[in-house]
C-alpha cells in the first residue's frame, strides 16, 4: 500500500453511527464553533445541548446516562476526547473529527449540521453551517459536499438533474436508516423535481415571513448559547459546592483530632 492510499484510509468515516452518537457528536462539533468559551462541553452542558429545541431535527429528550454512554463509545471509535481539568474540575469533552477524519474547518461545520437536522437543501445547508463557519456561496459549499461525498461522507439525494433545493445527506447512518432517508426525501419532492430548472430563474424574494424565520433561528441560537453557559456554571457550582463539603469535613476532623 502506497503513503497516498494509507492516507485516505486514516481519513475514511466510520460504518454507522447510532442516532445519540450522532446526536452528540453534531453538538461537539456545533459547540465548537458557536461557544468556543464554555468548550469543551461539560457533561451536563452536552445533555443540555443535545436535547434543546432549536436547531435540532428531530427533537430529542435523553438521559443523562445515554448521554454518557455515547461519549464514552465516541471515545473508543476516536471521534471523541475526555478532558481532565488540572484545576481538578468536572471532567470535559471535545470531538476529535478534525485529526480522526482530517475535515477542514467549513467541512466540520457542514458534517456538523447534517449530524444535528439530517437530510436538507443546500441552501439551508449554507445558511445553517454560516452559523459556525461562514460559506460565501452556494457554489463553494457543492464543492465542499462534492468532496465530502468523494470520500463517503455525503450523498446527494435529489436526482441528478435537478437544479434548485438539491438535498443533501451524511452517511452514517446504518442501512435501515439510510433507505428510510432516502424515502422520505422521494416523498417530498415536487413532481417536477426532475426537470432542470433554467439556470438564469431568479431566485425568490425574501419575504417578511422569511425575515422573520432568520431573525428567530438568531434568537433561538442566542438561547441555545446561554443554555449551555447556564449548564457549565451550573456544573462549576456543584465542584464548588463539594470542594466546600471537603474542607468543612476536613475541617471538622481537625477539630476533632485535636480535642475540639
């Protein structure tokens, strides 16, 4: 085997993820970039972050032990790292996509945000991953989903043909989850889908509804951010509170052990 073809085997994604797994790790990947302050995660900022309401499909509700247990085999397939603070504080956790899959800055945040909403336009894409990484245009996003799916990372959905709202999917999904993706992409498509639109079709105005779905993915986004700043000053306050316990006990045992 060649250096060259030893390279994109280290660089090839894994078989499957589960629907947790991939949960969780769109929310590494997401936190990242969107609150790189509070990153990485705590444990409970990442159950809270993987369980809000915005920016999410579908919308999910786990524990705190599933939570866990799909950091710990992120962890085993090196997609995933543990944090130990020297400070002693709660244990934290970062993704590792960037060295495990050699992903680029914008390719992490597009692999980010189909892990976090599934199949989707590209133009949502595009708006969606400009949260985190900023991606001029549409072109340069199909080439970087061009060359997501030459290495096995993503699959064009809509037919060939098809001009405007081509959707988009990762591939880790196993194969039962994969065909039902692609049903439901079929199912929704136009009718007309599949004759090429004229290249020179403007595209639609933006109109006040759509105006007003921007400004509340902003302020669902601000909220999302201050969930997990509320979750990590949370977690800070209970190392706090047991390092209080500690010296009161130790405290006490001092007394106790002179004469007190």
């Amino acid at each position: 085997m060649n250096d060259e073809s030893t390279a994109e085997s280290t660089m090839a994604p894994p078989g499957t993820l589960d629907r947790t797994e991939r949960r969780v790790l769109g929310v590494l990947v997401e936190k990242a970039f969107c609150t790189p302050d509070y990153y990485p995660l705590t444990a409970n900022a990442t159950i809270s972050a993987c369980n809000q309401k915005s920016n999410r499909h579908p919308m999910m509700t786990l524990e705190g032990h599933e939570v866990d247990e799909a950091l710990f085999r992120l962890r085993s397939a090196s997609l995933a790292i543990q944090v130990h603070p020297a400070s002693g504080r709660t244990e934290r956790w970062k993704h590792n996509i960037k060295e495990a899959w050699q992903l680029d800055r914008p390719q992490r945040a597009v692999i980010g945000e189909l892990l976090l909403r599934g199949a989707q336009t590209e133009g949502e894409l595009r708006t969606r991953a400009s949260r985190m990484v900023e991606i001029p245009s549409l072109d340069e996003l199909k080439t970087i989903l061009e060359e997501l799916a030459r290495r096995g990372f993503t699959r064009l959905l809509s037919p060939e043909g098809q001009k405007r709202g081509r959707v988009w999917t990762h591939l880790l999904f196993n194969d039962n989850e994969l065909s039902r993706v692609e049903a439901e992409v079929a199912s929704s498509a136009p009718a007309s889908s599949s004759s090429p639109s004229s290249p020179s079709a403007p595209s639609p105005p933006r109109t006040g509804a759509t105006v007003a779905d921007d400004r509340l993915e902003k302020l669902e986004t601000e909220l999302s951010q201050a969930q997990v700043e509320v979750a990590d000053l949370t977690s800070r306050l209970e190392q706090l509170e047991k390092a209080h316990e500690q010296v009161r006990d130790e405290l006490e045992s001092l007394r106790t052990q002179l004469g007190g």
